[in-house]
C-alpha cells in the first residue's frame, strides 16, 4: 500500500524479506549521493536480513556480519562504499563521534543504519526510514519513509519492483 512518502509492504517469509533488500538496492544503484537508511524495529524483527539481502544484491557473497562489537561493518562492493552500522550498544548518542560519520559521506555511499533511536541528534539525517514490525503470522510489515527528496525518488522506483 503506497500512500504519498510512505510504503508499506509484506514480508511473509525471508525470501520475500530478501526480495524487498534486493530490489531496494537495484533502486540505489542510480543514485550519486551518500544515502543514508536508518532500519527500526524490535531484536529479531529482520533488520540484520534486509541489510544482508541489500549487500547480496551488491555483489556480497555470504551473511551480514552484524555489527553489534565494532559498532560499523565497511563494505566496498560494486564501486559504493556501504557501511553497516549497529548502534544497539550505544548508552548514548555521543559515542557515536568517534565512528567519524561525517568523513564516510562521500558520494555514492550508503549508510545502512541498525537501531538509529540510540543515536538520535548525532546521526546524518536520514533518507529513508524503514520500520519492520511483527505481522499477523510469522511474516513481516516493512512500513518505509521518504524523508528528503532523494528517499521519495528511491520509493517511487521501488513501490513498482515490489507490486505483487
């Protein structure tokens, strides 16, 4: 279901979870600028798979390594720079300085960001928002967020790959 900067879609397995990361990486492939995604959502939502599907579809062989320990995972794939973060061990937002984010916006980055609420106010906004939630049965809700220009132009090239 689309509604104006927003998307909401079903997972009801991994494949489809996987399915969603792929085609919302072949929707990042035109854009030039750093692209910043913040992932929400409860331990075991699926958070650590799209990430995984989205590397995959880059050209990663094998799983995410999630990066709760060292707090940022780079990736150099497909020529982006991804870098993979997992903020859920944050106490507060100002650990985060140290990971020198703003010397990894480079053009044509991504930014794939795990559990961004830890870090509210010391992150780069975001350009989309992606919450994913338990549905009904054992599936998944993803609900996506434009929240700039180049998020709305991501979701409108991926609300047609991922149409049933």
């Amino acid at each position: 279901m689309r509604e104006s900067d927003s998307l909401i879609v079903e997972a009801p397995t991994v494949e489809a979870m996987c399915a969603i990361g792929h085609a919302l990486a072949e929707t990042l492939t035109p854009v030039e600028t750093c692209f910043v995604i913040e992932l929400r959502g409860e331990l075991g939502a699926g958070k650590t798979t799209l990430v995984g599907a989205i590397l995959n579809a880059f050209g990663y062989d094998g799983h995410a390594r999630s990066p709760t320990y060292t707090l940022v995972e780079p990736y150099e794939l497909a020529g982006r720079r991804i870098h993979h973060f997992d903020l859920y061990r944050l106490r507060d937002a100002q650990e985060i300085e140290p990971l020198g984010m703003r010397d990894l916006q480079e053009p044509r980055s991504i930014f794939l960001i795990e559990w961004p609420e830890r870090a509210e106010g010391a992150l780069p906004p975001a350009d989309l928002s992606v919450h994913i939630s338990y549905g009904a049965t054992n599936g998944r809700v993803l609900r996506l967020e434009a929240r700039s220009e180049a998020g709305r132009t991501v979701l409108g090239r991926l609300d047609p790959k991922i149409k049933p």
